[in-house]
C-alpha cells in the first residue's frame, strides 16, 4: 500500500528538480553570501547538541517534519532552533507529503467529470485515498462512508444536521468537549454535559444512568476521544457498548485522539463499534484545509445533503431532485481534491513509522514533562498530573504559573526561548470553568482572557502539546524555561495589549522580512507569465497546408494582374 502513490516518472523529474534545487543554493552561498548570511538558517545558534539528536533518534526514528526545528529570532537578537510544542493546535506537514503534492500538482484536474488523462488520474487516485483514510481506522468499506470535509467542526455539524432528531430527543456529551464538538448539537436536541473528575475521565455509572429512556430518548452519545486540554483519553469502545445499549448513536471526535494513537471502529456486530468518526489533518502532520468522517452510510442515505449542489444528485428538473448515494450526496461542489490525496498519503506515512511506536514515543515525552512539571512548585498541571498514568492521555499538557499570567508565560516562551505554545481557553471554555474552578465569564482574544483573575485563579492557562518530532531535550528546555519564569526571571519589559490582550516585549516585533522566500515585492510571488506554447503540427504536416496556401496566393496574384 506505501507505494500507491509512486510515480517512476516523477519521480525521475523530481531527481532533477532536487539537484537543480541544489546547484542553485550552492552558488547562492558561493556568489552572494550576504543575502544567504542573512538569511535565518545561517543565523542559527545550534540549540541541540548532537548527543542529544542521536540518542533521541536511536530511539524512535521521526520522518522529517518541515519547519518543525527551523530557526527564529529571539528578543536578544540571536536566533535559535524553534521548539514547537503546539501541536493540538495544528502540526507540521511532513516533507514526504509536502514533496507528493508537488510531484502530483501538475497532474491536478476535476473528479467524476472529466474524460482527460489527469481527471481520470486524479479520479482514481481520490477514490483510493478515500479507501485509505477508512482503512486507517478500522472502517467497514460496505457499511461506512468516507466523506471529506474541512477539519472535525464541519465534520461535526456535518453529522448535526445529518442525523434526524425526533421533539425532546436527547445529546450526551461531556463537559470535556471543544466548542466544535458541543455547539453543533445545541440547536437539534436538548444538550447534556457529563461532568469530569480530577483525572479528567467520565463516571460510566453517571452515563448508563442518563442513558435512561423514561428521562427522554438519548438520540447520541457525542465524545471527544481526547482532550485537547487534559490530554484524557476516553474509554470510547466502552462508552460506545453503553450507548449502544439504549439505542443511542456513537460519534466520537477523534481531532485529539487520531494523530497519537491506533483507533479502530470495530466491526459493526460489535457493541463498541463507533457509528461515526471525525477527525482532521492538519493535526496528523498534513496541511490544513482537509479532514474526514467515517461512518454510517445508512444514515447518510436517509437523510437529505447537508449541503446541496453539484455532484450531490442523481437527477434533476425544475421542480424535483433524486439525490445521489452517499458518499457523493454528501460531497457538494469540487472537493478538495489535493487534500485528500494529501491526508491519505500523511497516513501512510504515519503508518510506516506505525502508530504504536507513535504512542510509545509521545507517552515517554509525556512522562517526562509531567514528572519535570511537577517539580515546580508554582506549577498546577490541569487534569491528570500523573507520569505513572500516561496510558489514559496523550501530550496535550495544560498547567498555569502561580503569579504569572498564562499570556505572559506564553509570550516569554516565545520571546525569550523559541519556544511556542498556546495559551487561552482553547476553544473549551465550560471545561476551563470547571479545572479553574471559576466563574468567570472567558471573552476569547480579550484583556482579561490573558489576565490574572481577582479570584487569583488565572483566567486560562498554557497549552504545551508533544507531536512525533519533539525530543527529550525539547522537554528539558521547557522545563529549564518554566522554571525561570515561575521565579519570574525573563528579560523583555512585557505590556498587554489593551485590544487583543497579548503580551507584547516592549518594541520589538518580530522581523519577518529576512525570512527565505518572503518578500513584499508583487513580482517574486507573480513572476511573469511565459509565453503559453503555440499549438504547432511538425513541419511535414504543415507542409499540405504551406502548399495550399502558396498556390492560392499565386493564383490570386494572377487573377488580379491578367483579368
Ligand atoms: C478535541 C478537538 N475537537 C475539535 C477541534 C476542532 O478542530 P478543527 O479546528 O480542525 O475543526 C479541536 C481543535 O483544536 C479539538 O482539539
């Protein structure tokens, strides 16, 4: 299955393309070393010794991950190798995928509705993509359906406004969920929030309690399988047998549980089986723009498209319509094409580095920042702060600083040490609610979600989120930075910005000017267009018509000079 995608023929051109590429940057370096001194990996500090490097590396063997180390600016002036630890937020493409895409980018045409070479190349190359996202996680090819979508919050309304609701029917859902994952429910059925415990888990008792039809039927049971908080990770098979139970639909948000570990739909005679599961690429080290529901093509086939319009039909008139079967009912307009090829051939890569030695690798990096964490005394990790239990979580680690605000930790890590994160609410506000135990109303993006609350309770907090490519020493030059701050050592004179609430160094701003291929004149982004070829037929062809055209114009010269 790996070399699906393989090309011979590109590949060759590719070969060529790589060594022009290469011929090119040498005499850069060679004939104008100001420019290529200038630019941001010459200025690099090397952060990583090389012990480090190798003795990661024997370990687990990450395929390259584009810009996952490239170097950034610091507020002192020098540069250092980023470390990138927002990767619940979204990943960085591998270079395997980014390569394909440009291997395939000539090739690129419609689907289903092309008769030329590249439609029914890409055609194909779509519908086994397709078959490759549903393999991934377990789907049944007869009984599911794969059907593309943006990212998980239209994957998630995509199934609100799928799935028919009856008066009174009943959502559980859990107070973990991402807005994404809540809001699309609210306005099809009457919402109920499980709460959670210290260890961020649901109580199953609580669940088969309010699976209790005589209270109104459970029409979905919707769960996130991991949290993009807490990092828990959900019992979903056990949670799916209960559900099943009483009748209800399974749906499963696998935004945070997809990329780190193997999840499997199971059979559908299985009472764990998952009815639907959504997810998105750009958290999985693909681009972004491209995400997937598997499940139930029953469901989609009862109901009506969510979305109308091209390719969602089977027939038409002025006053009718007969929608098509599912997937295609489902897929309105041209799909992302390129994103799907692109998410299938990002899994084949994950599955070649295999996605237990994924889990391994993450849960070792987990331990380990959660046993460094906890050694700090002003840090209070939100969820479980556990190393011993890192099997019921994946590396989404939440924590504040005691007296530091979470905007200013952030803008430190940033400024200071290369280090990026995310902070805030993270788009879970009930949840944030319930581990700061507050009461605050959040307003995102605002002064007072980067502030320090009159309750003492910071109103949010710092997001640090392991992806496949961090390193032990990632997690010790975290550490080492955490520390510094929570003695509230840093260098920049930070003020808030009173419209966005972020924490802002004094004057400096970054200066994205010297990065390589960034420039503001029009002309490098808009080259000037070649001429387009002429379509013309070998000279033996033309001859016919060269001849033709001669004998009219002698003749036409004797007419008009003897008639
Ligand atoms: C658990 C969870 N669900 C849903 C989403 C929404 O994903 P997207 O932004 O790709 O739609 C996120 C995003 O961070 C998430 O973490």
């Amino acid at each position: 299955m790996g070399d699906r995608f393989s090309i011979a023929s590109l590949t060759t051109a590719r070969t060529t393309q790589l060594i022009a590429k290469h011929f090119l940057t040498t005499f850069t370096l060679i004939f104008n070393p100001t420019k290529a001194t200038k630019e941001y990996s010459m200025l690099l500090k090397q952060r990583q010794s090389k012990k480090a490097i190798q003795s990661t590396s024997k370990i687990f063997q990450c395929p390259e991950v584009l810009g996952a180390q490239h170097s950034v600016p610091l507020l002192d002036g020098s540069y250092v190798q980023q470390i990138f630890l927002d990767n619940a937020a979204r990943t960085k493409p591998f270079r395997v995928v980014s390569d394909f895409i440009q291997q395939i980018e000539p090739y690129y045409s419609n689907i289903h509705r092309g008769t030329g070479f590249d439609s029914i190349f890409c055609t194909e190359r779509y519908e086994e993509a397709r078959h490759i996202v549903g393999d991934f996680v377990g789907w049944d090819c007869e009984r599911d359906v794969v059907i593309p979508v943006r990212n998980t919050t239209e994957g998630m309304n995509l199934l609100a406004n799928t799935i028919s609701f009856a008066p009174g029917d009943r959502v559980l859902t859990t107070i973990l969920e991402h807005h994404s994952s809540d809001l699309p429910w609210r306005s099809k059925a009457k919402v109920e929030h499980l709460p959670v415990n210290s260890q961020g888990q649901i109580d199953l008792q609580e669940l088969e309690r309010r699976l209790d039809p005589s209270k109104g039927r459970v029409r979905v049971v919707s769960m996130t399988g991991a949290s993009n908080i807490t990092g828990s990770v959900l019992p979903i098979h056990e949670i799916a047998t209960l559900a099943h139970k009483y009748g209800a639909l399974m749906v499963v948000d696998g935004a945070q549980l997809v990329p780190h570990r193997q999840v499997r739909m199971r059979p559908h005679s299985d009472a764990g089986h998952i009815d639907f599961l959504v997810f998105s690429g750009h958290k999985m080290n693909c681009p972004t723009g491209v995400g997937a529901v598997v499940g139930r093509r029953d469901i989609f086939a009862a109901a009506a498209p969510y979305q109308t319009g091209g390719g969602t039909i089977s027939t038409v008139t002025v006053d009718s319509v007969t929608w098509a079967a599912p997937p295609d009912r489902n897929e309105a307009g041209t799909p992302n094409i390129m994103g799907l090829l692109a998410l299938a051939r990002t899994i084949q890569v994950l599955e070649s580095v295999g996605m237990d030695a994924i889990d391994a690798h993450e849960r070792e990096l987990t331990a380990l920042l959660l046993e460094k964490l906890n050694r700090i005394p002003q840090v209070k990790i939100l969820g479980s702060s556990d190393p011993e239990a890192v099997e019921k979580r994946v590396g989404a680690v939440s924590f504040t600083v005691e007296g530091v605000p979470h905007g200013l930790v952030a803008a430190v890590l940033s400024y200071e040490w290369g280090i990026a994160v995310r902070n805030g609410t993270f788009c879970a506000q009930p949840l944030m609610k319930h581990l700061l135990n507050t009461n605050e109303d959040f307003i995102c993006g605002s002064k007072s979600d980067n502030a320090t609350s009159s309750s003492g309770n910071s109103s949010g907090a710092v997001r640090a989120s392991l992806g496949l490519h961090n390193t032990e020493q990632d997690i010790e030059t975290l550490v080492k930075a955490v520390t510094c701050i929570a003695q509230k050592q840093w260098k920049g004179n930070y003020e808030q910005d009173a419209a966005t609430g972020e924490y802002l160094p004094g004057n400096f701003r970054f200066d994205f000017s010297l990065l390589p291929g960034f420039s503001t004149d029009p002309m490098i982004h808009c080259p000037a267009s070649t001429p387009t070829r002429e379509r013309r037929l070998p000279l033996i062809d033309r001859l016919p018509l060269i001849t033709a055209g001669g004998i009219g114009a002698l003749v036409t010269t004797f007419w008009a000079c003897f008639r």
